[in-house]
C-alpha cells in the first residue's frame, strides 16, 4: 500500500481496487478479497477523530516557588504569577511547553 498516495479514503479505495484489477500476479485478488471483508466486518475501518492527535508526552506538575516546572528530571522558567499552581506540561520531541492546568 506504500505506493498508493490519495487525499481522501475515497479517492484512496478507488486506486487501491485499480491496483488489484491491473495487477498481473495471482496473489493481489486474496488481498483485495481480505481488505473488503475487513472493511465490511463489524469492526471496519472506524473514521477519524474529531480532533488532531498531540503526539506528546502530558503530564501534570506543579510550579515551584522559584517559579520553575519540572519536567523529566529539568527545570524549566515559567512566569512568577504561577508560583505554586498546577500546569498541564506537555513533552514533544523538540520542545516542551505547559499551559495552566484546567479543573
């Protein structure tokens, strides 16, 4: 399936099925067999989220009297109106931001 670059699952469904009906080797009309019945099964193909996946790591902490976060094992500055509040701090793997924790 790597080959295969759509913008939307209709449009991705339709070259898929058009691979397998041109492809000349015995084996693609299995797959094409599998890959409908697992679309058509009760589990299928489920749709996307509503929202955007962080792929981040989120973990609650607490603002130090130094105004300072810590966060694996590093201190990071926040604002002194913080001092002693709970944040919300998540980890990417560039950067690390937090934002005040919501209750």
């Amino acid at each position: 399936m790597v080959p295969i670059r759509a913008w939307h699952w209709e449009e991705w469904n339709e070259r898929l099925v058009e691979q397998c009906e041109n492809a000349e080797h015995a084996g693609c009309a299995g797959t094409k067999r599998r890959l409908e019945n697992v679309c058509a099964g009760p589990g299928g193909v489920l749709p996307l989220p509503g929202s955007a996946y962080e792929a981040c790591e989120k973990q609650s902490a607490r603002v130090s009297s130094l105004s300072l976060v810590r966060y694996r094992t590093n201190d990071y500055s926040a604002p002194t109106e913080y001092g002693y509040r709970d944040v919300l701090v998540k980890g990417y793997v560039h950067e690390v931001l937090w934002s005040a924790a919501v209750r």
